[in-house]
C-alpha cells in the first residue's frame, strides 16, 4: 500500500492542507478532472477553495469534476440535494463552467440509464486525477454501503438505516430522509489516479482503524481503500488511535 498519512491538530488546518493539494495539482494541471464528495466534512476544504479562487490563487476554468452521488426522491433544487450542496459550499463561489461539473441526475426519467451515461461520461473524460472521500460511520465511500457484495460502476442503492440515521440531522423529519441514492460504484473511485481521504472527529476513529488496518472487506467498503496505489489520507489528532498510528507507520 503507497499510503500517505498526514494528522492534524485542527480541522482548519486539515481544510487547508485538502485545498493546497487541490490548488498545487490544478496550477500543475488545469484541465483536470476531480471526483467530489459531499457530507459536513469537506466542507472546510470548499470553503478554502473558494477563498484561494477569491484571492487569485487558482482558476477552475478548464476543469470538470464528477460528483460522487446524489439523493433520489429529492427534486434537484432541494435545499439537502447534492446538486444544492455543491452551489452553495463551492460551484457558486468558483469560476468551473456549469456544463464540465457533473452530478448523477436523480430524476431522470430511467434512472439505469442514467447510471451507463454517468460513468461513459466519466470514461469520455478519461481518468479522474483526484478523488475526494468522506467516510461514513460504517465505513461506506460514496453511498456504498457494507454488503457481500459491491458493485463496480455507477448504480441505485438503498440506503442502510445507519447512513439515513447519520443524514436525518439535514432534514425536518426522519420520513424526509431519502431511502435511496445512485451512486459511483467502488470500481470507478478505485480508478482514481489519487485519493484524499478525508476524516474528522473522533467518532470516526473506530470505523477509521478498522478501514486502514483490518481485512479488506465489502463489508467495510473503505478498506477497499487499501488496495489504491496513491491514496492520501488527511485526518485530525481525535481520529488517529494508537492502532492506526502504529500499523500505518507515520
Ligand atoms: C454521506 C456521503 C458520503 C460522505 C459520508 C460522510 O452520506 N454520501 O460521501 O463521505 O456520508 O459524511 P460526513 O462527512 O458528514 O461524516
């Protein structure tokens, strides 16, 4: 496993370190192709983007990026929708034209095919230079969820009680909650030139160790992680155990 692992003290400093890499591979490469992610935590991450696009510092003109997932049963203009997270924490802060940013369309009509358009989309693209990844506290990457078995490109899934539980602190109600989303399959995030991991706080520190240093399992899909050749893992202080530390040598 080629696993860099750097720790943080503060999630401001994990948000910068995240937008440095990002703004460092986008000078090197202006036209290339970044898999993004939703959830609270890269949030910080856009934010810095958006200040440093602010300041100058970098352009998104050519650009595209892919997001990883989107709610099904929400209307695009949800204020919970991927669609409106990516307005809001950074599309409408940046200069990344609106037709090179994509995002599984949940309402389409035939949503199988809107999966095979998502990932010849992705392929016409070539690869993905830069894949950002949250994970969630069973260990699902994108909306992957543990299983026997898991699917390789993009797909309709169900969500897992746990993801609709953890996500339920977006919405009014439980009810409101979508029970299924489409997502990339753990094929296409694999195919990734480089993974930023991303990990904060300290009630993920357990579902982390065991990603990066227990067997690599469909039931945890994180762990898959381990078998990437570039993977970056960005985490702060309260989420490293001692395990972690130890078995993943920083
Ligand atoms: C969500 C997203 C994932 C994200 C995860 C963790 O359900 N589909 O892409 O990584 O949950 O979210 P958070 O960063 O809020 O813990």
């Amino acid at each position: 496993m080629e696993m860099r692992m750097m720790i943080f003290k503060s999630y401001e400093e994990l948000s910068e370190a995240g937008a440095t890499i990002i703004v460092d591979l986008l000078n090197q490469k202006p036209k290339a192709v970044f898999g993004l992610a939703t959830g609270g935590t890269p949030v910080g991450i856009y934010e810095q983007l958006s200040k440093m696009y602010s300041e100058h510092k970098v352009s998104f003109k050519e650009a595209t990026s892919f997001n990883l997932d989107e709610y099904v049963g929400i209307p695009q203009q949800h204020p919970e929708s991927y669609y409106s997270y990516m307005q809001q924490h950074l599309f409408q802060h940046i200069d990344l034209p609106a037709e090179q940013a994509f995002i599984p369309n949940s309402n389409a009509e035939q949503l199988k095919e809107e999966c095979e358009r998502y990932d010849l989309l992705i392929q016409q693209n070539g690869q993905v230079d830069l894949q950002i990844l949250g994970i969630g506290h069973n260990g699902h990457i994108g909306f992957n969820e543990p299983a026997q078995g898991l699917l390789s490109g993009t797909h309709i899934v169900e969500l897992s009680d746990d993801t609709r539980r953890a996500n339920a602190r977006f919405f009014d109600t439980m009810d409101q909650v979508p029970k299924f989303a489409i997502t990339m399959g753990v094929g296409t995030i694999l195919k990734a030139r480089q993974i930023l991991l991303i990990v904060k706080g300290a009630d993920k520190a357990d579902i982390i160790e065991r990603a990066l240093t227990g067997p690599i399992t469909t039931e945890l899909p994180a762990s898959l992680l381990q078998t990437h050749p570039h993977l970056t893992v960005l985490i702060t202080e309260d989420a490293v155990t001692p395990a972690t530390k130890e078995r993943t040598r920083v």
